[in-house]
C-alpha cells in the first residue's frame, strides 16, 4: 500500500478503463458515495445522500464494506477527513479485497467545473446527475462532492489525454471513459460482513485438488455453485447478488416467479435451449468501447457478430415462453427493450460488408466485394498491376535498347531483364535498373527519366509512363486502405448508434444468465420456493440441507429448525418472548455431530432465499433479514497482533453492536478461547441479555459449555430461547446397551447427523480425541479425570491429595532428611573417604 497512485496506474495489470472506482465521503451526518464502472462506461450515482442513523464511524465502515464487497472496486478513493476508525477500518476491507485505497485532499470534493465538462447530456441518465448538481447548489449534497472528486481524479490520472485540434485545452479523460449515468441504490440490500462472507463459503476461497470425481463435482462456494457456466458479466452479476441479497419482498418474489416460469413443464424445452443461447454470452459492452475508440479487431467484429445471432435467438426464445404478460419482469423488460428487427438488420448489416471467414484467415479486417464501387475498382486496379507493370517494364526495356542501338552501342550483351516496373505505396510507380548497368546514368539523361532514390542494388525511377499510371489509377494500394477505413468507419457509426440499447440488452442478458443459473440448480438439486415473510420475526425450515456440503457427499442427512419470533415492530416489543415466541436457538451435541454444519447451512438457506433462488429443503419460511453476521471461524494472520479470543471477542462484538430485530447472527463456540470460567460466562450473558431484548434477532448458536445448562441457568425454561441437540447412537462393545459409562475407553459412536430438540449433557470430546489419534495413556488419564469432574471432585483439592504409598514414601523420605542432618561432618575431617560414602549410604539406606 505504499506505492503512489502513478505507479499503480503505470501497471500493466492495471486500466482505468476497465476498472471498477470507487469514491466515499462523509460530512457531518450523511454518506455520499458514486461508483465508475469502467468495463460498462457507467456512472453509478446515490439519488439522495444516506443518512447515518447509529454510531457514524459504525455505519460508514458497514456501508463501506458492503460496498466495496458487491462492486470489487480496485480503487477507493475516501477524504482525508474521514475519521480514523472508520479509515483504519476501509484500509482492511480494501487490503484483503486487492483494492487500492487512496486518499483525497479535500478540496478535490470541491471541483464542481469537473462535472460540468462531463459530456453525458444526450443519455437518459443525465437528469440524475443534472438532480445531484442542483441539490449540491441548494444543500449539502455529499454525492456530488464525490462525483467532483472522482471525475479530478480521472482527469488528473487518465491516460493518453488529447487535444481538440480546434483549441489547445485539454479535454477531460473522464469523457472518454464514461458513456452513461445511473442510479446506485443502497436500499433493498441486505449487509453481510467479510468474515460472514467467509464463514459461510460464499465467495471462492480454494482450488479443488485431486482426480476424485466427487471432490470434481463438488462446490466449495455459493459463487461456484451458481457461477458454472456463465460469462463474465454474469459472474460479476452474481457476485453483486451473493454479497448483497434483497430485503424487498417484491423483488425477491419477482426472482422466483421467473425460475417458477422456467421450471414450468410447458416451457422446458425452451428452458434448455435458452440455457444454451445465452451460456457465455460475448461482451458486447466491452466490444462498444473498442467500436467508440477505434480500436477494433477481427475478434471485436466476431464477438460483435456473435452476440446479434445469439441475443436474437435468446429473443426469439423468450418470446415463445409463456409467461404472465401483465407482469413486469425480465422477461417483459427484454421484449420492451430489444427491437428484434434492428438487431437482425445489424447482424445482416456486417456480414453484407465483412468478410469474417477470411478475415480470420489474414487476421485483418477483410471488406466484401459489391460494397462500394470504387473500393471494386481498385482492387480490380490492383489485382491486375502486375500484367501492367510487365508491360511498363517491356516498353522501357524497348526504349533503352533503340536509344542504345541509335548511339551505335552492341546489346546482344545486355540482359533482357535490365528494367522492371514496380509500385510502392505512397511513392506510386517506377521503372528501376540495376544499380551495376554501366549505360544507366547516360540512358537517364537520354531519355529524361528523373530518378527518385537509390538502394545498394537499383535505381528507382519515373518516366512519361508511370506518370500516366499515376494519373489514371493513383496510389491504388492507398486508396484501397482509406476506402475500407470509410466503410469500416461508417459501419462503426451505424453500431454506435444502437449503443444504448444493445448495452442496456446485455445486462438484461447478463441478469438472465443468473436466473437460468439458479434455476438449472434448483431443478437438478431439488430445491423449493421459499415463503417470504415481512412482518415476521420467523425461520422456518423443515428437512433443510446444506448447499455445499450436500454437492460432496453421496448421502446428505437434512435437518429442520423452527424459530417463530413474532412480529415485527409490534407495540409493545417485549411481548415478543412474553407471549411465547423464540427466537435464539441453542445447539448442543458430540463433537464432528454437524452442528457447524447446522449453523452455516442456515445461513446459507437465508442467503440463497434473499438472492431470489430457491432453497435445499421440503418446505422454508423465512422473515426477511436485513444483515447476517457470524461469530464462526476465527480468521488470523501474520499482520493481526490480536489473540485468538481478542479476534473471537472483536467480531462478536461487531455482531452485537450492528444486528436489528431483523437480522440473523450465527454463533459457533464463543468463548472458547479464555478460561473455564469467563467462557462460558460470557457466551451464556449473550444468550441471557438477547433473550430479553426487545429488538433481539434471531441468533442460533452451538456450545459446549453444558455447565451453563445445570442450576437453571440456560434451562429449557428460559423464555425465548429453543434447545436442539444433535443425534448419536452410542454402542457398547461388550454389552451393546444404552446405559453405560460413556467414559470407559471401550464404546463406540455412530454420528447420526440428525438435529433434535433438547439439551445434550456430553461432549464425547475425549472418544473425538481418541479416534483422531491421541496415545492411548493419554486417553485414558483424560477418562479418569472427567469421571472424576463429573463426580462433583474439586479436582484441584482431589488431585493434591497423597496417596498411602506417597505417604510412607514421604514419612521414608523425612526419616532420611533427620539422620543426615544429625551428621556432624566437622568430626569426620580425617575419616578416609571409602568409609564417608559407607556411612553415608547406611544413612540414606539404614537397612
């Protein structure tokens, strides 16, 4: 992070142009915030500023990860006034994320001329920055502070500025990479922190290792799950999705009326063949920046072409679904957008003037014959040069010998092919003899031939006939290349000037793309349409799977939880847990029973619901969630100097400070980190103060503090909270019963993987351990002692108590001490020293 922007920007892996930047700012109590999109040419604008409700520098970190998280920036720009926890904050988001913070002086938020050189006023989208400058001239507008920095930046640190040749200012960078303006809404957006984005395996984390066929066809995060297949734009999309799910009903509902529509029998053929058309779609948007600066290539033309057929067919496809006409979807909105006949005329259009097939051949851009006359002519021209130039070099020939023969001068020794005739581009036609021709300095003057220039081998020259070949034909070659630099031109212009709606057309296509991706999966792993609650408190699923885990196991257990939390926003808050309703699950059981599992395949369930996609379960109500936030792997790092517990403390606290009635937390062992005591103190104060909050979110944790269970303390009665445990089925190798002492070392347990309601009294960390490897001595004392803590034994009075042996060994000991410290050594100065170690053994052994 210590580079300057120049030489970031001086990167080769790095350009503006293709870039996603990102400008925050913050001033007094509002956020303002605009996002460039560079691949698209998009101005991502906030319609009005956001209001920062709850502790600022809380928010604006939220806000900022969020953001940051969906969009995949790789660079940030924030005011230098931005306070330092919130600075120190966005600094780690943006390291972990491969995004390049800078910091902006603030005056660079100030420079309103910057917006006003933006050259966007023909698209639809300039009313809102239009809105943005007026509200920045009436009030405070934050938003257009950040555009005005955004845009010095781009202009400061653009590449390869030019200059209008009618004047010598410098126009703004920022008008040759922004096309287009709309609006970017944090509304409707669920938050979801980067380490609930971790723990949860949303976004990809490792590379699958191995030949296996299941671990091949395994998935390792939702973004893999639903990401096959799909092109680039695609998966953008879908990031944009899994790291900021929708908390607005209707739009959610809208998704699944779409895979709804798809999954339906009548259109499952068109439903395979629309996932064909549109898989991988070409880019047309970064082919439009190519087209907009010159900068097409074969592939560009192809890609191009490409895109037209395939979005007809898409089209054509969609237009045979059936589908409620009267609602508006992305079905309805492609048709409303697309002009079929436009499109179709495009495709004809460059296949009438480019030759693809040959122009992938030559690798250059090769135009068709019987498009423009005089580029026919030409080339006619030129393809039948070579038959002239013969003659030009014959009758020069000619004319040398008969000036040679006049002047009396043999050529019966002089080679037949002296002269020839060639033309080069820019210079035209020439005759040419070889350099060696003794007679060629005299035949110049003779016959008045100028010479042009010279090479080691020859001398170039013109004459009465190639001047005429210069006025009848020209600089063919020349003129061939500006002619189909014409039509290539004017065939660019005609594209241009569909810009709008074939960019428009792609990210409806791109946003279809993840419909039919979630689709497709919800079809091939059974999944179902949740319920959608707004005004509940409520998570309800019955036979829920895990997303992942299910796509790695030939056989996957499923498990329900049902956590009915009441209404939202009621009158009286704290009727919630008065009146019966729950809303913390507690999750106790073995070790490696799945309660991890559990907890992650819930969240994910949420997730996959509020993405608009079907979820892995027989039936899933689900209230809307405005954040999930997690306490589940602890995420350290050579640069954190933070402890285990200190990260672990640290993040439940975020979760604590950040969560609504409407959220979700996931808590796995909290408190494991300290001591025995502390511990479990704490992760049972979490549960106890949520249980009576009158804004508590739902929260579902897993613990293995059963001491918390005993004396009431987290008893079944607690109102508001719901016990489950984990099954197992505990065998007996001798007697094969039930009831035995668990902590002899010769049982055994078979993890069922079943959640059920109630209190599990055992970890079975011991038969874990056991089965994991550790040395049977080891296992063994483990045993001993856990009978003994079980038993009620102080274990620091039981394990400091003597045994009869250690007594009479200490009495045997003492014996010893008093005898030899009755010796008087000052007698046996002259006793010889075999008799001292004799004595001195009788001491130490007097039997």
């Amino acid at each position: 992070m210590d580079q300057d922007i120049s030489s970031f920007i001086a990167d080769e892996s790095f350009s503006i142009g293709e870039s996603n930047i990102l400008c925050i700012e913050v001033l007094r109590d509002k956020l303002g915030c605009c996002l460039l999109e560079g691949s698209t040419g998009t101005l991502k604008i906030l319609m009005q500023d956001q209001l920062l409700s709850i502790s600022k520098s809380d928010e604006t970190s939220m806000i900022a990860e969020s953001l940051i998280l969906v969009n995949n920036p790789q660079v940030c720009l924030i005011s230098a006034r931005l306070d330092e926890i919130s600075y120190n904050y966005i600094e780690k988001i943006c390291s972990n994320n491969g995004c390049k913070l800078e910091l902006q002086a603030s005056d660079s938020f100030n420079r309103s001329s910057e917006v006003e050189l933006l050259s966007v006023a023909g698209h639809r989208g300039f009313s809102l920055l239009k809105h943005s400058i007026v509200n920045s001239n009436g009030s405070t507008c934050v938003t257009a502070a950040t555009i005005n920095c955004l845009l010095s930046w781009l202009n400061k640190n653009g590449e390869n500025g030019f200059e209008d040749d009618s004047s010598t200012t410098l126009l703004p960078r920022s008008n040759e990479i922004i096309y287009q303006i709309e609006s970017l809404d944090l509304k409707d957006r669920a938050f979801i922190d980067e380490d609930s984005l971790f723990s949860l395996n949303v976004l990809p984390q490792m590379q699958k290792m191995g030949q296996d066929k299941l671990v091949q066809n395994a998935c390792f995060s939702v973004w893999e799950l639903l990401g096959q297949d799909l092109s680039e734009m695609g998966k953008k999309k879908l990031r944009s999705w899994i790291t900021g799910p929708l908390t607005n009903k209707e739009m959610i509902v809208k998704r699944y009326d779409i895979i709804r529509t798809l999954l339906n029998r009548t259109n499952a053929s068109l439903f395979e063949e629309l996932r064909t058309a549109a898989k991988r779609m070409p880019n047309v948007i970064s082919t439009m920046n190519q087209l907009q600066e010159g900068k097409t290539t074969v592939n560009s033309w192809c890609s191009l072409l490409d895109f037209l057929t395939r979005s007809l067919q898409v089209y054509r496809l969609v237009s045979m679904l059936r589908f409620d006409r009267s609602n508006q979807n992305i079905f309805t909105r492609i048709q409303q957008t697309v002009n079929s006949k436009i499109v179709k005329r495009l495709s004809a259009r460059i296949n009438d003037v480019i030759d693809l097939e040959t122009s992938k051949e030559t690798k250059s851009i090769a135009i068709r014959d019987g498009v423009d006359s005089r580029l026919d002519h030409c080339r006619n021209v030129y393809n039948s040069l070579e038959a002239i130039l013969c003659s030009v070099a014959k009758d020069a020939e000619i004319t040398i010998l008969n000036s040679l023969v006049g002047q009396g001068i043999d050529t019966d020794a002089i080679d037949e092919s002296l002269v020839n005739a060639v033309y080069i581009p820019q210079l035209g036609y020439m005759v040419t003899l070889e350099i060696g021709f003794e007679q060629a300095e005299w035949i110049s003057q003779d016959l008045q031939w100028d010479e042009i220039f010279r090479t080691e081998t020859n001398i170039y020259y013109k004459n009465y006939r190639v001047n005429e070949l210069d006025n009848e034909f020209g600089d063919v070659h020349t003129l061939i290349f500006d002619l189909e630099i014409d039509i290539l031109h004017s065939l660019q212009n005609h594209v241009l000037e569909q810009r709008e709606m074939l960019c428009f057309y792609r990210h409806l296509l791109a946003e279809l793309e993840v419909l039919l991706s979630f689709a497709y999966v919800s079809e091939s792993r059974n999944y179902v349409e949740p319920e959608i609650s707004e005004k509940s408190c409520i998570l309800e699923v019955e036979e829920g799977r895990h997303a992942l885990y299910e796509t790695m196991v030939n056989t996957y257990i499923p498990n329900s939880i049902s956590l009915n939390g009441g209404p939202f926003h009621v009158s009286n808050p704290s009727a919630w847990f008065e009146s019966g309703f729950e809303r913390i699950a507690i999750l106790t059981g073995a070790n490696q029973s799945g309660k991890s599992v559990f907890l992650t395949q819930n969240g994910l369930i949420v997730l996959l619901a509020q993405i608009g996609c079907f979820v892995p379960a027989k039936r899933a109500k689900i209230g809307i969630v405005d954040k999930i936030l997690t306490r589940i792997q602890t995420r350290e790092t050579m640069t954190k100097d933070q402890s285990s517990f200190a990260l672990d403390s640290l993040q439940m606290a975020k979760c604590l400070s950040l969560a609504t009635e409407k959220s979700l937390i996931l808590v796995d062992e909290f408190g494991k980190g300290t001591d025995i005591a502390d511990g479990p103190a704490l992760f049972g104060s979490v549960i106890s103060v949520s249980s009576k909050d009158q804004r508590c979110p739902r929260i579902i944790g897993c613990t293995h503090f059963h001491e918390l269970f005993k004396n009431g303390i987290l008893s079944e009665d607690v109102l508001g909270v719901k016990h489950y445990t984990t099954d197992i089925l505990l065998l007996n190798q001798e007697s094969q019963s039930q009831a035995i002492d668990v902590h002899k070392e010769n049982f055994g347990i078979t993890f069922l993987y079943s959640v059920q309601e109630g209190i599990s009294r055992e970890s079975f960390g011991i038969y874990c351990a056991k089965v994991c490897g550790v040395d049977r001595p080891i296992v063994t004392r483990a045993n001993e002692l856990a009978s003994l803590m079980n038993q009620g034994y102080d274990m620091v009075d039981y394990c400091g108590r003597l045994t009869e042996t250690e007594i009479a060994d200490l009495q045997q000991n003492q014996e010893i001490v008093k005898r030899f410290l009755l010796w008087d050594l000052d007698l046996e100065e002259t006793t010889d020293t075999n008799d001292l170690k004799e004595k001195l053994r009788s001491i130490i052994n007097p039997s």
